[in-house]
C-alpha cells in the first residue's frame, strides 16, 4: 500500500521544497538536515503498511492472525503426543520410561495380555509427528528385570504438529463460510476433527432412525482409525450411557464412531521402459509418486466422491525417470476408474506391471 514511500522519494520531495537558491547538494546543511527525517518518514510508512497488513486475517502474520482468530473462538491446535502399543516379556509397572532412537516413551495404561505377552499403552515424551515414526526395540530406562523385553508395535492415536499458520489461516476465513451449532453437521465436523489424533470425519445423520448419529473418522496421518482411537473418540463424543449429553452430542443424540475402511487397490499397466532401464529401478519410484497420489485422496476424504482414476495414474506414472509410456491401465484387474463408497479410503496394493 505504501511501497512508493521510500527513503529516496521522501528526501526527493523534501528537497524539491526546498528554494532552488539554497545549496541541496549531498553534503549540504540541507540535505544533512532532511536525509534522516526522511529516514524515519520512511520507516513510519513501513510500520503503517504492517499494521494495515495485520489488520486483516488474509494478510496478518501469525501473532495477529491468532488475535483475529479469537474473536471468532478459533484458536491454533496445539501438537500433541503419539500414543503407540507396546508389547513386553513380563508385566511392566505403569509409568515405566523407555528409549527408542532419540525419543522416550511412558507407560500409560495396562491393554491385555495375549500369547504370553502383555501389552500397554505407550505415550512419546515428545510432542509432534516424530512419535509416530519409530517401532521396534525398547530399552529400559529405569531398571525394571535383566530379562525384561519390549518392543512398540503399532501406532494406536497418531500425534500431530502445532497447527502451521496457513492451516489457521484457512480455517479462520472457511468459519464464515459454515454455521456449526448445536450437533448440525458442520458442528459434529468440526469438534470430532479438533480431537486429538483425528484427520477428518464424515457425520451420517439419522442412520439407524430418528437421533442417531454415525461418524466415520480417519486418523491424523489420513489412515485408518485404530480401535483405541475410535474408543477414545467415542468417549469424548457420546460415552454410556448414550443419548444423556455426556459429551460432546447434545442431548438426545445417540452416536456410534467408526473407523472408514481401507479399501486396497492393486494397479497394473502395460509400461515401455526407456532404453537402459529395468522395472526393479523404476518400481519404487512408481509406488512412491502413486502413494503421493492416493494420500492427497485421503486429505480429500471428508468432502467425498472419492474417484481412483487411470488417467491420473498414468499421467503421473509418465512423468517418472525411465518411463516411456503406459497403457492398458487396470484397477484391481478392472479397466475402468474406481468410485469408492463414502467409507471407503484408497491405499495402494501395489504396482505391476501387465
């Protein structure tokens, strides 16, 4: 807005005051006199067109984003912790510490026992999506028994990042364009995904008659949900007895939380190598950019009508190193695009080719 307001422009029109009989050489009691007013004229414009900017949510930066967002009761999600599924030799006191690679873990609840292995909830130390990555041995931080064994095994509530500022950003200016209240659609939408460890949701009114509710869920990494983060969700939602305005649901509402169901798709395509190239090198490529693809459906998956199409799997598979051309694409040996159902999430089964 003020960007012609420059140091060089401002000491020019002062000057240009100035009578043209007074010496206004660099150097001159004038121009020493005016050149750091100018300076500072120049430096007001700049903190003016800052605070213009930050007067809007389009165009503020984080702190006054945030400021903004709380006239609206939104405010950023904070990171959280991973919670993941331990497996031991013996049974473990709650609130033992453990290392993995660079992280520690905690035990936080007891979950069963089963095949001579008893299994517990494990929470990361450490908040953010790094809790998610690590499985495999643990090591005792306080001595517990020389014969003690454990390992982490699943990711049972995924951890997620502070929320970054251009999710904040979007989230602020999409609140004017939905009315949540009350238990209506965008309401359920918008509570179930602010808890910890979900990606997104889908609210099926009115399911199994008058009242009742069902929310399918994904987790944070847009996966399927496990059975410890469904529960979980239940619970913060509508806990028993059902229907009483426990949680979340208003009263009278009685709601059932599923997890959305992978549905797993096998793609094979005539493919022509380039000259020089074998399928073995070009195969891990192929299902890295074909896994890119099927997460951005998964992002997707709240607003539905997902659509596994070949034409967008060849395309992307044809801007592959060593790839010359495909065809004769097939999904799950059919030649047709696949439509999924509402539940449904995409993963990849694997890439062959024909």
């Amino acid at each position: 807005m003020y960007e012609d307001q420059t140091y060089e422009n401002i000491l020019d029109r002062s000057l240009a005051r100035v009578a043209s009989d007074v010496d206004k050489r660099e150097g001159s009691v004038i121009m020493n006199a005016i050149a750091p007013v100018s300076a500072e004229h120049a430096d007001v414009y700049i903190q003016l067109g800052n605070i213009v900017n930050n007067g809007y949510a389009d165009t503020a930066v984080r702190e006054f984003l945030i400021l903004r967002c709380k006239e609206r009761g939104i405010i950023p999600y904070e990171a959280t912790k991973a919670t993941l599924k331990g497996k031991f030799n013996m049974e473990i006191p709650i609130g033992s510490r453990f290392n993995l690679n660079e992280l520690n873990y905690v035990a936080t609840a007891f979950i069963e026992s089963a095949d001579g292995y008893f299994y517990y909830k494990m929470e990361c130390e450490t908040e953010g999506t790094n809790g998610n990555k690590f499985f495999g041995e643990l090591s005792s931080i306080e001595y517990i028994d020389k014969d003690l064994t454990g390992e982490l095994t699943e990711l049972l509530i995924p951890a997620e990042d502070e929320e970054d500022t251009e999710a904040l950003r979007t989230r602020y200016l999409n609140s004017f364009d939905s009315n949540p209240f009350g238990g209506n659609k965008q309401d359920y939408v918008e509570k179930t995904d602010a808890l910890d460890g979900v990606g997104g949701t889908v609210v099926i009114p009115v399911w199994n008659g008058g009242g009742t509710v069902k929310l399918i869920i994904i987790n944070s990494d847009f996966g399927v949900a496990s059975s410890t983060l469904v529960k979980a969700v239940q619970e913060a939602i509508d806990p028993d007895p059902q229907g009483t305005g426990s949680g979340i649901a208003p009263i009278g509402h009685t709601v059932t939380v599923v997890s959305a169901v992978g549905k797993t798709v096998s793609i094979k395509s005539r493919i022509t190598l380039n000259d020089g190239y074998q399928w073995s090198q070009v195969k891990p490529k192929a299902e890295e950019t074909l896994e890119a693809y099927f997460l951005e459906m998964r992002k997707n998956w709240e607003k539905g009508n997902l659509v596994v199409r070949i034409s967008q799997i060849e395309n992307r598979l044809l801007n592959l190193d060593g790839i010359l051309d495909v065809a004769d694409t097939q999904l799950n040996d059919v030649a047709s695009n696949l439509a999924l159902a509402q539940e449904e999430i995409p993963l990849l089964g694997g890439v062959y080719i024909g």
